[in-house]
C-alpha cells in the first residue's frame, strides 16, 4: 500500500486519474500513517507485523510487513501537496514526529525503520541517509513562504 501514495506524484503524467488521489490518499492516511513515517502493511491484513525486533529472521520477516519506513514520508507528503496544494502548514505539521525523534535513538538523526504501534519505537539503522534527506527535503519544502 506504501506505493499508493507515490501513484499520485512519481510521473508528469500520473497512472491514476486525478478524480481517484483523494480516495488513495485517505486510504494510505487513514491505514499506513504514523508520526514517523508510513506503514509498510495495514494492520489487520494476515501478514502484519506490528514489531521489528528479534534475531535476524524474525526482523527479515516483519521487514516489509508492517514497519514503519521514515523515508516513505517524502513521498506522501508530494502526494498530499498534489491534493491539497494550500495545506503546506498541515503537511509540516506532519513532521512533528520527526522533530521529537531527533533526541532519541542516534541524537540529532532519523532512524531506518520504527515498529508500527505505539510509541513507534526506532530500530534499524540510527542514522539512515535516506530517512534524513527525506524529511529535510519536506522540510524545507513545507517552509513558510517568505514574506
């Protein structure tokens, strides 16, 4: 479902009608969100993982089924500016989660992956680049504009 949310954005001339960005976007938002970035799995489907932990085979196994993926961010926030192009405010809001993750975890970065409940707990990598460069690109993207 994570891919969803790039439909709308990836291509100038985009696979899906834009009639049909809102219904997906209120899918991935509703089922894949989190403050951290998006669900890699829904909950409830019969492979969700809610955790990422364990020895290397139970990690491998919730890896893509449930985990949350902070760089997965970048692109539905493209996509929620598709939609609602005036909402920058809202989309930095979005990044919230973020700001109060740069104290835990590897200090003053942004973690591979989070499990998927609460309190979404950082694992992985505790500096992963493409998490950090992800969320500074939405950031700097949702800058209030200047005056």
């Amino acid at each position: 479902m994570p891919a969803q949310s790039g439909i709308c954005h990836l291509l100038d001339h985009p696979v899906l009608d834009s009639a049909r960005w809102r219904p997906v976007l209120d899918v991935v938002t509703k089922r894949l969100l989190t403050p951290v970035g998006l669900r890699s799995l829904a909950p409830g489907h019969a492979d969700y993982k809610a955790k990422y932990y364990g020895d290397l085979r139970s990690r491998d196994a919730a890896y893509h089924q449930g985990t949350v993926w902070a760089w997965l961010i970048g692109p539905y926030l493209d996509a929620r500016h598709k939609v609602f192009p005036r909402e920058r405010e809202q989309d930095r809001q979005l990044l919230e989660g973020f700001v109060n993750h740069l104290h835990e975890s590897g200090i003053g970065s942004i973690s591979e992956v989070f499990d998927a409940v609460e309190p979404f707990t950082p694992r992985g990598c505790v500096a992963q680049a493409w998490s950090v460069a992800e969320v500074l690109r939405c950031w700097a993207n949702t800058a209030p504009a200047e005056k």
